[in-house]
C-alpha cells in the first residue's frame, strides 16, 4: 500500500477516517469486532444515514490495531471509497489506487492486488458497495480465495451474496443515543440545547437515524427544538400519501434530507443540486466554475456553500492545498434527483467536464515547474473528478476528442506517479472512439506507446508509435512526429538497441530544437540518449549532457526527469571511482523518484545503490538491497527490462558479494531484502545517505559492459549477459528506415 505501511494505516490520498467524534454504538463495535475474529468477510448492512461507514472505519481501525496482550497481530489496512465509482469497469482500478499499489506492468490491476498483498495480513474496508455489486462480489470472491491473510469487512445497503459472508444488520440509535448524538451535534454547531422532552420527540421521530440527526442539528442556529418538531410534523404529513410501503428509516431519511432541502433557499437548493456532480471532494474554485450561472453567480457560490456547511449539507476537509469539501452519498444522490428533474443534469457534466479538462492542461503545464510535486499531490487528491470527466468524455456524443485530449494531457500521472495501467486503460478506450480532431488523437497515441515501452510490452507500443508518426506525418504535426519519434528511441534503448537508439533520439531531439519545444518529456529524452552514451563506453558525453539537463532542471524548479539525469551521473561517478559522490546522487534520486511513487525510477536507484555499497566494503548490505529490489520488479516489469545493458551493474554486484559472502549468506542477505515492502526498502536504502557513511574501496574505472565486465569500445555490442537477458539487438536504421523494428 501507498505511504507507511504500519498497522492501521491508511493509504496516502485515501478518505478521511473520521470527521467528527463517534457516539454510541458500543454494543455495535463489540458485535461486529467478534465477527471480524470469526469470519474473512463480514458485511455491514442498513440503510443510507443509518451510520455503516463511521461503524465500519472505527471497528477496522480498532481490528488492525491487533491486541498484543492476546497474542492478535496488527494488520495493514486499507479504505476504499466507492461512492465516486460509476462505471464497474473501473473498480478494481479504483480500489488499487485507494490501497496505493504501484505496478508498471501490462497486468490487469486484479493481478497487482493478488501479488502484492500475498502473503499479508490485511484488513480491506469496502465502503458503499450497493450500486457495484455483482463486480464488488466477484472480486472479493476471487480475492478471498486466493489471499488467505486477507479480510474484507464492507458496508452496502444489501449484502454481497457471497457464500461464507458474516452479515450485521445495523439498526438506527437507541433512543438514550439519539439524544447524545443530537445534543453533541449542536454543541459543535455552537448552540446549547437541553436534554428535554422536544429534544427526545425530536429524536423519536427522526428514527434515531445519525445522518437525520445531524442534518436537524445543524438547524439549530435558526430554529429551536420545537420549531424543529413543527417542520418535522408538516413533512411527515407530506409523506403519508404513497409512501408508507417504505420502512419508516427510509421514510425519517427522506424526510430529513427532503425537510432540510425545503428549508433552504431557493439558491442553496440550486447549489445543492449542482454539486452533485462532483466525485469525492471538490474545492471552492472548482464549484464556483461548475456551479455558477442560470440563477447563481460565481461570486454568491461561496456565501451559499457556507449556509450549506452551517446546515451540514456539505462537510469541509483540510488538505495541503486547502479546504476541500463533500457530500455523503444520500444528500449527493438527492441533489443528482433534483439536478436530474430540472434538466440540466447534461449542462453541469459538461462544466464539470471543461473546469477538469482545464485543470489537467495546467497540470501538464505545471509539470515542467517548481510546483512540479504540488501538482502530484493535486492530481492525487482529484482523480475521482478527473475520472468522472474521462467517463463522460467516452459515454457521452461528439466528444471522444476530448477524452483523447484529457487522457493525453495526464501522461505525467500515468508516467510519472505510477499509474501506468490505469492509463493505458484510459488512453485505449478513448483510442477506440473515432475523433476528427487529429491533433488529440495523436497525442493519445505517442502516450500510449510511451506508456506500453515502459510496461514491457514492445508490440502494441511499436503498433501506437508507427501509427502516430505515420498519422503525424500525413496531418504536417511536427510536434507529435518528434514525440512518435522520441518514444520509438526509448523502446530501442530498454530493448539493447543502443546505435538505434541514439540515432532515432538525437533526431528527436533535433525536432524539438526546430519547434522550440522544451519541457519534461524533451529532458527526459536527452536523459535517454546519455544512458545510450553510457551504454556504449562514452561516460564523458553522458555526463555533459545530464549536467545540462540537471543545470536546465533546477532553472525551472523541475524534479521528476532532474531524478533520472542523476541517476546518469551517479552511473558515471561510480564508474570513475567516486562510489561516495554516486552515493550522493543516487540518494536524492531515490528521494525524489519515491515522492512521486515513480516505481521504476525508485527500484533502478536501489539497484544501483547496492552496486556502490558493495563497491563501499558491505557486501550484506547490498545483497539485501538486490533482494529489495528484487520483490520491486515484478510491479515494474522484466526485471531490468530483460536489457543486457541494464543488467551489467546488477551481476557485477552479485559477483562481489557472493564472493565475499559465499553462496549461502548472499541468498539469506537476498530473503532479508525481499521481505521488506516499498516503503521500508526505500528507507533502508536512504539509511547512510551521506558520502562518508561507508568505507570505500577502489572501485573499477570506466562503465560496465553487458556480462558484468567493463565495456570495450564504445558502440560495440555486448554478448548475453545472465540468463533471461537479451542480447543487445541490431540497429533499427541499417535499412534505412527510421523507426525500431
């Protein structure tokens, strides 16, 4: 999982746990902590308001915890929040995001999730199932089966169906309980209210439901409790015609959500309804954009948010780049009803389509900045949006080009925060859509190759990249003919082709240059032909050209391509005999890599690092970091890209340490690093971030060569190295044709 795996801790980005205090509900806990000891897959089960979620998440937190006295480890734990998931095609791909599971590879995210909690105990909290649930019930059914460790305790307003599943039917609050949650909500309101007997008539006919409790509290700044028991008796009145085949929970929901919007303005209802449309949280000026016009301007959305929040319609979150704001499910789905019968349900998409269509092509701007890491947060925190505004953007007529757009502008998400599946996802089912708009098209597709050379899989990559430079070139683009061209280098680079791919992005290159194009994609590609440089025994060349691009990085304040041009020059360090200063480089490469959760940039400076401390005098602890690096790489793909090139460092290493070490250490060494996880491995290997940690032995001048050896003459083609190794490939271009074959 994302972030620090310590017991009971949540993935980074993941739904608040608690937003305000928990009252009640002691019998309920102890209940449903019993049934987490007895069965792998326990079920929550009540209607919307009755409280599931706020249960679940303090029963979770209180079973992943452990209980040392009796022996009981603590588990991992992990929340997923469905209610922003509409389409089941895209569960899974939610639920890895919300657990913080990385994986570079062409696997489905199913496959990610049975990899990487294998083994672990763990504690998944599925949380507002209902409208997924034949998806949801096959994927826990697959995940309990294959993942003995594993518990799953969900909420959902039925069960999952699922043989084997523990079901606790939650009831609304007892009525001594109803009063203390009401009384303490309007405490938090500011009001002082008595325990009386309107309080309790209140409570009574509220059904004791904590989301009608806490709707009616928060109208206690204008109304008083019997005020409050009058509006109350005029709603049940309005309900009585055709509604009694409903439970009377159901009936106290709708009464209070229904009695709440009644009580609003005519411009609290409108913005009531027009947030709906967001997924997950939102922030202030994304609403104002979204919601504003026909009746509300943007410069009221602010005071009726705040009459909103006053009422508890709308809760607020603090986050790093603000207040950010939500609904519960049942007062968005009552808004998305009431959105839906004024017909403008189609115009609201469509703003909130254009405001996160706008915000991606900053980001993507942004990227290439110092606000570089702020914008990796940001993208984070508004997937959901971002997702809902890709979903519309392939449901909805005439606006594949959009999609095609969107999906490109994220490349940096996909590529550089570690989302390369789910983008691909998205890059091909936008792909599938025809578009007359050329120019999004083709950056759809250099996206998608770059994305598939990065997974490994070297066909469909060369299919999108022949297709985009052929379209590129049909269409007069310059832009993406240099892009094609560049990732069609890149693929040349991990598959050995080292001539070729020098050729193919010192072109690229040249284009870019002629078009005056400079950002973090162009860095990355004089990054890439520095490895070819190096590969083929010209250090001197290699280091000029990263001490360009770190100088041009830190110009614009950019982090994520200044990590790889690092990662060049500690290669080459070592290589001179600088293991100390390599050492340097590589620990602000690996700290920057692993704050974007760049997977491959993380496990390559593992992999390197364990070269230069073996090279320091600590051949155990460089066996151990291999075996870390060894439980990293198949999230990432072939290990080492199944490059002969990239391997030589990694059987170097291996050499000197089993020959320190002997046979049977170095595979004990190994075990020890492939039992910790991402977070503690990226921890290990920052442990002796300084030059003088560690002794240093003489260390071999010149780069290594594939086999392990030092290189010979630059540009000469090594021989297989260890096995499942390639060997390096012939140069795409002796036939003159231009890109890899």
């Amino acid at each position: 999982m994302r972030g620090p795996h310590s017991a009971g801790s949540w993935a980074d980005g993941g739904p608040p746990l608690e937003l305000t205090a928990f009252v009640g509900r002691s019998a309920e806990l102890a209940e449903l902590a019993t049934a987490l000891g007895r069965a792998r897959l326990v079920t929550v089960t009540g209607a919307g308001g009755v409280g599931k979620s706020r249960l679940a998440v303090r029963a979770a937190q209180r079973w992943a915890s452990g209980d040392p006295a009796r022996g009981v480890p603590a588990a991992d734990l992990g929340r997923v929040e469905l209610a922003p998931v509409r389409d089941p095609r895209f569960l899974e791909y939610a639920v890895v995001e919300a657990l913080g599971l990385t994986d570079h590879t062409t696997r489905g995210p199913r496959e990610t999730m049975l990899e990487q909690l294998a083994g672990r105990r763990a504690l998944l909290l599925l949380d507002g199932f209902e409208h997924l649930v034949p998806a949801c019930a096959d994927l826990v059914a697959e995940l309990l089966r294959r993942l003995p460790e594993l518990r799953v305790l969900a909420t959902g307003r039925r069960p999952l169906g699922l043989a084997g599943e523990r079901l606790l039917p939650l009831a609304p609050l007892s009525g001594d309980e109803a009063v203390e949650l009401f009384l303490d909500r309007a405490r938090a309101s500011g009001v002082a209210v008595a325990d009386d007997a309107e309080v309790r008539e209140v409570c009574r006919r509220l059904e004791g439901l904590p989301l009608s409790l806490e709707l009616a509290a928060g109208r206690l700044r204008a109304l008083s409790p019997a005020q409050l028991l009058r509006r109350l008796d005029d709603r049940f009145r309005l309900l009585t015609g055709g509604g009694r085949d409903a439970l009377p929970r159901h009936r106290a929901l709708r009464t209070a959500i229904g009695w709440s919007h009644e009580l609003c303005t005519p411009a609290e209802r409108l913005l009531w309804a027009r947030l709906s449309v967001f997924a997950g949280t939102f922030d202030l000026e994304a609403a104002e954009y979204v919601c504003s016009g026909d009746g509300l301007s943007a410069e009221d959305v602010l005071d009726v948010l705040s009459q909103l929040l006053a009422q508890s319609v709308v809760s607020r979150e603090e986050a790093p780049a603000g207040p950010r704001y939500r609904m519960l499910d049942a007062v968005r789905a009552y808004g998305a009803d009431w959105l839906a019968g004024t017909g403008d349900a189609d115009r609201l998409r469509r703003r909130h389509r254009d405001w996160y269509l706008g915000l991606a092509t900053w980001y993507e701007l942004e990227w290439f900045s110092p606000r570089q890491r702020e914008v990796a947060a940001r993208v984070d925190t508004e997937l959901p949006n971002l997702r809902t505004a890709l979903e519309f953007c392939l449901t909805a007529p005439d606006e594949a080009h959009l999609g095609q757009h969107l999906a490109g502008s994220l490349w940096f998400c996909w590529v550089g925060c570690g989302r390369l599946s789910e983008g691909r996802r998205w890059l091909e089912s936008s792909l599938e859509l025809e578009s007359e708009y050329e120019q999004s098209r083709l950056k759809a597709l250099w996206v998608l190759g770059y994305v598939a050379v990065l997974q490994g899989d070297t066909v469909p990559a060369l299919r999108a990249l022949r297709a985009c430079r052929a379209q590129a070139e049909g269409a007069g683009d310059p832009a993406a003919v240099a892009y094609a061209e560049h990732r069609t280098g890149c693929l040349a680079l991990v598959t050995d082709d080292m001539a070729g791919a020098e050729t193919l992005l010192r072109s690229a290159l040249d284009r870019y240059q002629e078009i005056g194009e400079l950002n973090s994609n162009v860095l990355m590609g004089q990054v890439e032909l520095a490895m070819a440089r190096a590969f083929q025994g010209d250090l001197p060349d290699a280091v000029r050209l990263c001490e360009d691009v770190r100088r041009v990085c830190e110009d614009h304040g950019e982090r994520w391509a200044r990590s790889y041009a690092l990662y060049v020059l500690a290669y080459a360090a070592w290589a001179d005999g600088d293991p100390a200063g390599a050492r340097v480089l590589l620990a602000d490469c690996l700290d920057n890599a692993h704050g974007f959760h760049d997977l491959l940039g993380s496990v390559l400076s593992i992999e390197l690092l364990a070269l230069v401390t073996v090279t320091q005098g600590d051949p155990v602890e460089a066996a151990v970091l291999q075996g870390a690096a060894a439980r990293l790489w198949p999230s990432v793909g072939l290990p080492l890209f199944g490059s002969a090139y990239y391997n030589a460092p990694h059987e170097r290493c291996e050499a000197a340490a089993r020959q320190a070490l002997g046979d049977t250490r170095y595979a004990q060494c190994v075990r020890e690093g492939a039992e910790l996880d991402r977070e503690a491995a990226v921890a290990r290997a920052l442990r002796h971030r300084e030059a003088g940690a560690l002794p240093s032995l003489p260390a071999p001048r010149g780069p290594v060569g594939p086999g392990g050896g030092e290189s010979g003459t630059p540009g000469e083609p090594g021989k297989r190295g260890a096995a499942g190794t390639r060997e390096p490939a012939a140069s795409p271009t002796r036939k003159g044709g231009e890109t890899a074959g």
